[in-house]
C-alpha cells in the first residue's frame, strides 16, 4: 500500500471517528444521519470500483455497448442523484449537513482504498489457487 493511501486512510479515518465519535459522545441530533451517511458513503465506494471494472472490461467492445452501457448508468444514477439531492440533504436541517457530507465523502475515500485491498487480495487468492491446480 502506498504512502498516499496510508495518508488517506488516516485522515478519513480521524474525519469519521470525530464526528461519529463527537455526535455519540454528545448525544447529539445528528447521529442517526451520520450512520446512514457512512453506509451511503460505502456503498458509493463500492459503486466506484465497480463502474471503474466495468469500464476496464469496455476496451475492444462495440460502441453501441459503450453507449448503452453508459446510457443506463447515467439513466439510473441521474434521477438517484436528484431524488437523494432534494428528498434528503434538503430535507435536513442545515446544521445537520456539513457533519452528514463530511462523513459520507470520508467513509468514500476510506472505503474504496479497503474495498480495493480486499478486491486485489482475492484476486491473488484466486490467481494463486489457479496456479497450483
């Protein structure tokens, strides 16, 4: 792992424990919203490196492929984006959305480089099983 992701790590990890740790802590309001942000922010990390693999793979395929593929991405994710843009950070107390964005983009950075090391260990794992077999 390099220095860079080392660095990365840290600090998102330092943003999501003081602010979860600060909201539990206090009993504050907003520690419910900055959960459910940690999830989103996993789940948006996996989305990353999933969009990424399947981009890896379009190389050599037809353009109507990489059209329609984008096509869909863009279909599903643009009215995702606006529904979540206006139904819930708008929705929120504005007090309650710099910590819930912070976390999110945090727990996004911190978990796309563990869900990367998870994703290249198993790949060894298996590269590995196919070599001995």
């Amino acid at each position: 792992m390099s220095k860079l992701s080392k660095l990365l790590m840290a600090i998102a990890s330092i943003i999501l424990i003081g602010f979860v740790g600060k909201a539990f802590i206090l009993d504050e309001a907003v520690k419910g919203y900055l959960v459910t942000f940690y999830f989103v922010g996993s789940g948006l990390a996996l989305l990353r490196l999933f969009i990424n693999a399947m981009i890896g793979k379009m190389k050599g395929k037809h353009i109507l492929v990489k059209i329609g593929f984008f096509a869909v991405l863009l279909g599903l994710g643009i009215p995702f984006q606006s529904w979540f843009r206006t139904e819930v950070i708008f929705s929120m107390s504005k007090a309650f959305i710099v910590p819930s964005i912070s976390v999110m983009v945090a727990s996004v950075v911190l978990m796309t480089i563990v869900y990367g090391i998870i994703g290249k260990r198993i790949q060894a794992a298996r590269i590995e099983k196919m070599q001995l077999n």
